[in-house]
C-alpha cells in the first residue's frame, strides 16, 4: 500500500482508517491516477464488477466503459473539471463476465491529474424508468385523445383519475386560488373532497406550488422539513406532488396529486409526466375561457346590428355575406336566410357602376384595381376614408342610392378578417343627404368608440382605441386623451393618435392651468375654435400654421362634476356642431370608463382592506377563542408542564446522583450516556473529549454497543472542521441544533447510525475551560428544540464538573502516592544509614520498671511467657517492635493503649533520628569548612597533607601520600 499511495502523489489517496472505512460503504469507491488506471477501489467496487484489486490495477478504467458511453462521458469529465454544470455523469461499465451494468458517477476531487470517485449502481432504476416512461406515455395519450368535445366536469376528473393511478397517489384535483383563497374545481370520483368546497391556502401544500416555478414533490412528509406543515398536522397528507397553473398568461390555480400514505420518491420522470398533463389542463381551462369572452361579445354586437337603423351587412375576407340585419332586409327586399353565407357583397351592386369606380379610384390611388369586391374595399384595407354615395339594386331590381360606408374587420395580429358595411338612404334631398352621411360617419364613430370602450383589456388600450377612432372617423389630424394625476395638480398623456403617436413627448405632462389643455382642465369647460392658428389660448401656434391646422375641440371628462380627464383634438378642416355634440357623447362616455376603471381599482383596494380586516377579526375573534380555550385548560397544561418538568429534573438528579457517586472518569462518562440516551429516548449518544493538545476532540464514550465500535475506531474530529456540528459546539461555547442533517452543507452520514436524521451538540464547559461536547442524536426530522438545548446544558454543565472533580481527585492521588513512597524510600535509606553508622543491625531497649538497659539483641523471654506485641512503623517502613510483658495485669483496652503509645513513640523515635543524623551532618560540615580553611592558610604540600589527613581522622588511614 505505500509504493502504491507514493504512485498516485500526495492528496490523492485518503488515510488509511479511511480507506477501512470506506470497505464498508455500499458504494463503490475507487481513485484513478494520472495514467488512468486504477490505483485503489474499495471491496464493494470488486464485488460488484467481479474483478480482483490486482486485475483493476493494471487496466485504466476507460477500457470498462462501454464504447457507446465513452465519448460522452469524457466530455462531461473534462466539463466538470473546468467547473462547468453537468446533467448527467453516467455510463455503462464492463463486468468481469462481460456483461455491462449502468452507474452514476460522482467524482469527489482531482488532484495531481488522477481523480477520486464515488459510483452507485443504477442499473434498476433505469430499467424501472424505462417502464415508468411506457406507462406515462400511455396515460397522456389517452387522456389528451379525448373529443374535444367532452366537458371539462367529465374530462378533467378523469384525466385526474387516471394520472392518480399511475402515478400510485390517491386523490389528484385541479384548484382556483384566489389571494390566499383555495377553491376545488375538479377532484378524482369517490375522493372525501368535492368541487366548490374552500380552504385557506396556507393549509394545503399548494401555498408550496404557488411560490414556485418548478414542480413540488414530497415523497414522505413525516420524515421531511415538512412536518411541521398544517396540511400535514391537519390531514395528515404523507405524499405530494404539484404544479402551478396559468391560464391565459395569468396565475390560476394548481394541479395536485396526493396520499395519506409515503410513497417512492419522485423521480424526474414523474415531474416531467405531471407538468405536461398541466399543460393539457391549461388549454381545457382557456378553452372555457375563450369560449365565455365570445359570447359576451358576440351577444353585444347582436344587440347593436339587430337595432341599429343602418342596413349593415357583414362579409368574410373573401367578400361573402356572413351578417345581413334587419334593416338590410327592410331596405334591399332580401331575407337574411336568402344573403348569409349564400351572397356576395356584390350582389348588391351594378357592374358598371364597380367598373367606373375601379377607373376613378385607380387614378386616385394609383394602382390598378379590378371591378368587384377589390374597388369595393380598396380604401378600406389602407385605412383611408371610405364613405362615398353607391347605388343598391334591391331584390325587386329596384336601384337604391345610398351612403355607405366600408371599414375593414381585423383579428388580434392585426390581418383582415372580413369587412362592415354600413348603408343609409340617400334617396331624400342633399341636405338630408348630408346630414345623414354625417350621422353615418358619426355613428361609425361612436360604434368605433363603444367598441374600444368595451373590448379592450387595459384603461390605456381603450383610450388609445378611443383616440384612434377619432382620427379615423370623425377625420381629425391629431387626437390626444389625458387623465388626472392622483394628486390632482396634473393631466398625464395616456393616448395619442394621428400626427402624434408618442404619449412620452413634451404633451405627456401638463399642469393644471397651463396651456389650452391645462386651461380645459381648470375651468371644467369645453373649447372649441376653427380658427386654432389665432386663438389667444394657443402657445403654439407656430405648429398650428405649419401642419397647418384650423380647427381645435377640446372637452373637459367630468363626472358629477368632477375632473377625471380632458380630450382635446386638432384637425385641417372646420368641424361641425354635429362633430362637436358627438365629441360631447364620446366623452361622457370616456369619461365613465375612466371612472368605472377608477371605481373597480377603488374597489379592489377596498376589498383587499375588507378582506385584511375580516382576515384580523377573524385572527383576533381566534386569538380570544384560544384565550378562552386556554383559560379553560390552564391547570390542566401547567399540570402538564410541572410534570414534564418534574421528569426532566428527575433525570438531571439521576445523571447528577452518576456524576456524584462515581470517581471512575470512564465509568461515570459510560452510566451516564447510557442515562440519556434512554430517558430521553435518544437514537444515539456519546461524548467527545479535548485531547491533551487541544487542537481535537476525540470520541471519549458511547451509549451502547454502537457507541463501543465508535470507540474502537478511535474516532477523532480535528478543530479545524467548521462543518462539524461538534467543532461549531466546542468553538462557539453554545450548544449547536441541526435538524436535518441530510440537508445540511458537507454532512456525511456514519455507516454505524444510519438512521440519524437530526443531531444536537452541547459543549461541557467548566470556567472558560471547554473539556469536551456532548452529542445526542434522533431518527426524526425536526426532532430538537430550545427546551432541549437548556436541559442539556444543565446536564452538561453537570457532567463537565464531575469530569473534572474526578480528574483532579485522580491526579491528587497521584500526587500523594509519589509523595507518600518518596518519604517512605527516604526514611528507610535514612535508617539504614543511621544503624550503620552505629555499628549494630539491631538497636533495642528495655524498661522493668526500676531502669532502661540498651540491648542488642532483642527482649529475653522466659518460656511461656506472654507479651503484647506492636509493631513500629515510619512512613511504612517496620523499624521495630514493642513489647509488653505480664497480660495479666493488661486492661480490656490494651490494645488501644499499645496502638496510641507506639504511635507516639514512633513519632518520637524518629524525630530523634533526624535530630541526632542532623547534629551529624552539622559536625561534619563544620569539620569540613575547618580544614577547607586550613588546607587554604597552609603554605607546604606537608601542611596541606597534615590538614587532609587530620580532617578525616588519622585512624582511617595507614599511609598518605600527595602526588
């Protein structure tokens, strides 16, 4: 293994208690060197592929991706390490029986040109995919083959049924939601739930899917971030899986699936599957929509053209008949039943009256046009004038000269759908004549008006449509709406036809009072001149000559009296009384769409106010309901609450019962993990503990066997990891909360606790001293709080000082131990020294009551005679013995007396060593100091000698000499 880790270069291979517990993961590791091949894989690699360590080292690991794979793979390779995104890292590999298996890759790092890599088996899933996308295919075929004609209360229910069973949920419905309001429109046959019934958004997990662009999935919500939901504390609904809908570029509702038991979880295909049966939902929904706006508008215009005392006759693009009202009947003799769909226009006209007007109006316009529907239309497709006096051939071949006028009918994209005619009588004198072409260009005018005012979605479309009727119909060169600002000093430009187009130029703000429009605007009057180029109220009239225009209205939008807005508009030719009383209606009835857009904003602030405050009432009406419902139930919740804190303190006196009683640190730290982790019904517990550096924690104890493999381990968790829930806890001094661990950044999960899911750390702090941390963990998301991070503490605190108490009570016995077999070596050494200096092995003395003799060799003893005996000890050393004599004449506490009086004497004895080896010491350093002063006042090698000599005592030598 070192030649091997010294191939592949320093930072590639992990350490080697890594290496043994990668052996154990269930994915295949391996780390590839800079040539490519193979340098370590785990066991699972080899068993999995069915090649030995030694065959994998000397093949690269190119040469067992399927050659199908390989380019690409290489690809997404070379992206990832140039730190690009990549979707998909995954390839066929060769088994040592030749066949292939599909795996996803996730490699860990490169370095040196070689690279570590984690590898997952995925062969099933994409098999079980593969069957999933056939069953989904199926499902939406099926369900988007329906006859559009079936309605949506029988197809959308079971498009919703059949989605349901496929994707293995049981319920799936289609919602409206409104603000915070959701309403069921569709729902699965047989489900709890029927359509119309509402419930607040917040309490189902659409508040989700409504928030998000993408598809919302969750597979079991107990064990995830959501269990704390109210769909789920409500319904207890387990799996879910959603989309927004939008209708008709605007936000719906949502399309949800779900089931009050877990399922798999979601895989892409499945998002994939129910975003496209969104989509599907979308078009049934705008289908329905589409099909309303078109009866409301098609039921309108019915009501005008059926009343109208115009003849109006309607055709296609192509010229035939398609509307024939009742006036047309009146005035031609034909039936509607005998023109729609069966005529055309030109019926209508006699063929040499079309060839001459082809002749005029090609001059006119410079084209060639053809006698028919062409010279019919011509003007109207180029938005020129088009009401000229024809003549009709009735159905009896009656000619009828009329006023007509042709406008052309346009779609959303602005093409020509057909053409409106509009015929009145010309057959009564010029002046009738006249004013009857007037009343037709009028009526045009005021239907071009209505229609703008009531097909158009936006306040700003309708003005713009308004002003652009009024350039075409009533002739004008310039045609401008303003609206009064909300703080009511100012008029802004919303709408601007004819010569002037851009609302964003110098007219797009004026003030109040400024100028013709400002001056409208302030006295609440109409202004009217054919004669603009001279009129004192014109700042302008530079611009006036030179375009030139000579006619100006201008006419104040009032409601009740009120300022809403001011039209003003310009033309070349002077405008009649009629013009101006038609402009007069026009702007009623601009400037009550103005309002009614003003009152429907007004309103909708007013209901979103209503709407909050019945939200407060109702919010406040709650908080009284929960008020009363406490009070009600307030003994029994702090009954609750005292007794929970009651067990709590129960159990902070049993682990502080462990922590007083126990002076073995292992033993302590060992019952009172075991402690917590039961009675606090933990998946896990154990204790790091600081090392004699400080720079790691090392795992000290562990609850349970688990907690004796980790220990075996020698797990270790350097400072310098601030990932680690256990650093962040050691540096920051505060007890640390992860409660999902799966979701948190860098989390790598323990082979031996698999089933962690939320982890809790508290340091154990004594002073500013941090011993070690405390790390408790759950098997449920979400599972710890506040509460526990302060009992813990406590608990910590607690085990932190008895820790402590037991380290230094072990290290004072240490001490004293040394110390107490310190005195004893140097009271037996002086003892010895002692007796030797006296000359006797054994020094004794004894006392018969008259006086003390010196013996040396023990007590004599008559035959039989009894003694009391104890034995004389220094420091642990046996010095001696006394004895006693005559039992007969003992007390009953004899043996007390003769323990305290060889106490005593022991005591004494020795002190009477010290003393008398002291009195020694001092006479030899006297005597050693006398003859050092001699031998330095001597002045002969003779006197020198003579002082040595004498100094150690003349009866030690027989000869001395000094060389």
């Amino acid at each position: 293994m070192p030649n091997e880790v010294n191939e592949i270069g320093e930072g590639m291979m992990p350490p080697l208690e890594a290496l043994r517990l990668l052996d154990l993961s269930l994915d295949l590791v391996c780390v590839v060197g800079k040539n490519g091949r193979f340098q370590w894989v785990n066991a699972t690699f080899t068993r999995t592929l069915g090649w030995t360590q030694n065959a994998l080292r000397q093949m690269s690991f190119l040469e067992l991706i399927h050659p199908q794979d390989k380019d690409r793979f290489l690809a997404n390779v070379a992206n990832l390490f140039r730190q690009k995104p990549v979707a998909d890292l995954e390839c066929r590999l060769r088994l040592a029986d030749a066949n292939y298996r599909w795996f996803a890759w996730r490699i860990e790092g490169f370095s040196n040109g070689g690279m570590q890599a984690v590898l997952r088996d995925v062969t099933e899933v994409r098999q079980q995919t593969a069957v999933q996308d056939k069953r989904y295919m199926q499902t939406l075929y099926q369900i988007t083959n329906q006859p559009q004609i079936t309605p949506n209360n029988i197809a959308i229910p079971h498009a919703l049924a059949e989605a349901a069973r496929v994707l293995e949920l049981g319920t799936g419905m289609v919602s409206r939601v409104v603000d915070q309001e959701y309403t069921v429109q569709y729902v699965t046959a047989g489900s709890d739930i029927q359509p119309g019934q509402q419930s607040r958004l917040g309490d189902t997990f659409c508040d989700l899917t409504m928030t998000s662009e993408d598809v919302i999935a969750i597979h079991h919500a107990q064990k995830s971030s959501h269990n704390r939901h109210p769909c789920y504390l409500l319904r207890r609904i387990e799996a879910y899986i959603g989309v927004v809908l939008r209708v008709n570029g605007e936000t719906y509702g949502a399309l949800n699936f779900s089931s009050s038991q877990p399922r798999r979880p979601f895989t892409v295909v499945d998002k994939s599957f129910v975003e496209v049966l969104a989509r599907w939902v979308e078009s049934r929904l705008e289908q329905v929509q589409h099909s309303q706006q078109m009866a409301a508008a098609s039921a309108i215009q019915n009501a005008v053209v059926e009343h109208a005392g115009y003849a109006i006759v309607a055709t296609d693009a192509n010229g035939l008949i398609q509307l024939f009202n009742p006036s047309a009947e009146a005035m031609l003799g034909y039936s509607a039943s005998e023109m729609v769909g069966r005529q055309p226009l030109t019926v209508m006209h006699t063929p040499s009256e079309l060839a001459q007007r082809a002749q005029l109006f090609s001059q006119e316009m410079g084209v060639v046009l053809q006698p028919g529907l062409d010279v019919l239309v011509a003007r109207a497709r180029r938005g020129l004038p088009n009401l000229f006096k024809w003549t009709y051939v009735g159905k009896n071949g009656r000619f009828i000269p009329v006023y007509l006028n042709i406008t052309p009918l346009r779609d959303d994209q602005d093409n020509i759908t057909g053409y409106l005619c509009i015929a009145s009588d010309a057959a009564e004198q010029q002046q009738v004549q006249q004013f009857q072409q007037l009343q037709m260009q009028l009526a045009s005018f005021s239907a071009a008006v209505g229609q703008a005012l009531t097909r158009s979605v936006s306040l700003q479309a309708m003005l713009q449509a308004s002003a652009e009727a009024m350039v075409q119909h009533l002739e004008t060169a310039v045609a401008r709406i303003w609206t009064l600002s909300e703080q009511g000093d100012s008029l802004q430009l919303q709408a601007s036809a004819g010569l002037a187009t851009n609302v964003d130029g110098e007219k797009r703000l004026v003030t109040i009072g400024q100028g013709e429009i400002g001056h409208i605007a302030q006295t609440k009057q109409p202004h009217f001149t054919n004669d603009a180029a001279h009129d004192a109220l014109f700042s302008d009239t530079d611009w006036v000559a030179d375009e030139p225009l000579q006619a100006f209205a201008g006419y104040p939008l009032l409601i009740d009296g009120e300022l809403v807005g001011v039209i003003g508009l310009f033309a070349r030719h002077a405008l009649s009384e009629a013009v101006i009383h038609a402009l007069a209606g026009a702007a009623q009835s601009i400037a009550l769409s103005i309002h009614r857009d003003q009152v429907e904003q007004a309103l909708r602030r007013t209901r979103d106010e209503l709407e909050l405050e019945v939200a407060k009432r109702t919010a406040e009406l709650s908080e009284k309901n929960i008020l009363l419902r406490a009070q009600v139930s307030e003994r029994d919740e702090t009954n609750i609450i005292l007794r929970k804190r009651a067990a709590e303190l129960e159990i902070v006196t049993r682990v502080s019962t462990a922590a007083s009683s126990i002076a073995d640190t292992d033993r302590l730290m060992q019952e009172v993990v075991n402690l917590i982790k039961v009675s606090f019904d933990l998946y896990h517990a154990h204790f790091y503990v600081l090392n004699d550096v400080g720079d790691a924690l090392a795992l000290s104890i562990g609850a349970g066997e688990v907690g004796r493999m980790l220990l075996e381990k020698g797990h270790t968790i350097p400072l310098t990891q601030p990932n680690s829930l256990v650093v962040r806890a050691a540096l920051t001094r505060r007890g640390v909360i992860e409660n999902d661990l799966y979701a948190a950044p860098g989390y790598l999960a323990n082979p031996l606790l698999p089933e962690s899911r939320s982890s809790m750390a508290i340091p154990m702090i004594v002073g500013d001293e941090v011993l070690g941390v405390l790390n408790v963990q759950s098997d449920v998301v979400n599972h710890f709080t506040d509460e526990d991070v302060r009992i813990q503490t406590t608990l910590a605190s607690q085990i932190a000082l008895a820790l402590q108490h037991t380290r230094s009570l072990a290290r004072a016995q240490t001490a004293i131990q040394r110390l107490n077999n310190l005195t004893r070596r140097l009271s037996w050494e002086g003892w010895a020294d002692y007796l030797a200096e006296q000359e006797q092995p054994h020094l004794g003395y004894g006392y018969d009551l008259v006086q003390t003799r010196t013996m040396h060799n023990g007590l004599p003893l008559g035959a039989g005679q009894q003694v009391v005996k104890q034995r004389l000890r220094v420091q642990g050393n046996e010095i001696g013995e006394l004895l006693l004599t005559d039992p007969q004449e003992f007390a009953e506490d004899v043996d007390d007396i003769v323990h305290e009086v060889a106490e005593q004497l022991t005591a004494h004895i020795e002190t009477l060593r010290l003393s008398e080896q002291m009195r020694g010491a001092l006479a030899r350093t006297e005597a050693l100091y006398a003859s050092s002063d001699q031998i330095v006042r001597s002045s002969s090698s003779a006197e020198v000698l003579s002082a040595l000599v004498a100094s150690v005592g003349v009866d030690q030598f027989v000869s001395a000499s000094l060389l």
